[in-house]
C-alpha cells in the first residue's frame, strides 16, 4: 500500500506532520492491506490566510485492487480533526464495500 501525502500552498507539510499521518493510515487500515494499491491523501486551507470556521479540508482517496476509487472528504478547524474525521469516514466507506463485494 503506497500512501502519498499533499497539501496546498497554505499547509506546511513537513516531513513529521507526514509521517504521522501515514503512520496513523496504515494502523487504520491495516485490515484493509491486502486490498489497497494506494492511499492519496490531500490537505488543504480553503480560506488561504483568512481565519475562518471549519475552513481546513482532508481527502483522502483510497484506490482498492479491481475496483473504482473511493473518496472521502472532511472540514473541520483544524488539519488534525479533519483528517480524523476523514479516516474515520474512509474506515466506514471501505468496510461496506469489501461487504458488498463479499456478497457477490
């Protein structure tokens, strides 16, 4: 599983902030490891330098082996809580697919 990690101009990817957060996906989707080529998570500002309520955004893009890619995205005040919530929705939204494809 490859993750790859980007932000807009107005977020500082360091190199730890990234590491975190590929370290916090792969114990997240460990279950799920088998099944994923790549994980592409993007981060940004939508008010650039204004403040600004809920105005930080998470994708995250998830693409399963033989299967269309699955995206999520998350707005929260801050770069940690919306890639929380993102991960949490990813988690969700992967778990109900690999259900239905189990079915067939």
């Amino acid at each position: 599983m490859k993750i790859q990690f980007n932000t807009d101009n107005n977020i500082e990817g360091h190199q730890r902030v990234e590491a975190y957060f590929a370290s916090e996906l792969e114990t997240a989707l460990a279950r799920f490891e088998d099944k994923i080529t790549r994980v592409e998570v993007h981060v940004g500002d939508e008010n650039s330098a204004k403040p600004g309520v809920n105005d930080k955004r998470c994708l995250i893009e998830v693409r399963p082996a033989k299967l269309q890619p699955v995206v999520v995205t998350e707005y929260a005040d801050t770069v940690e809580k919306a890639f929380r919530g993102a991960l949490d929705k990813i988690k969700k939204t992967l778990a109900t697919t690999f259900e239905k494809q189990k079915a067939f």
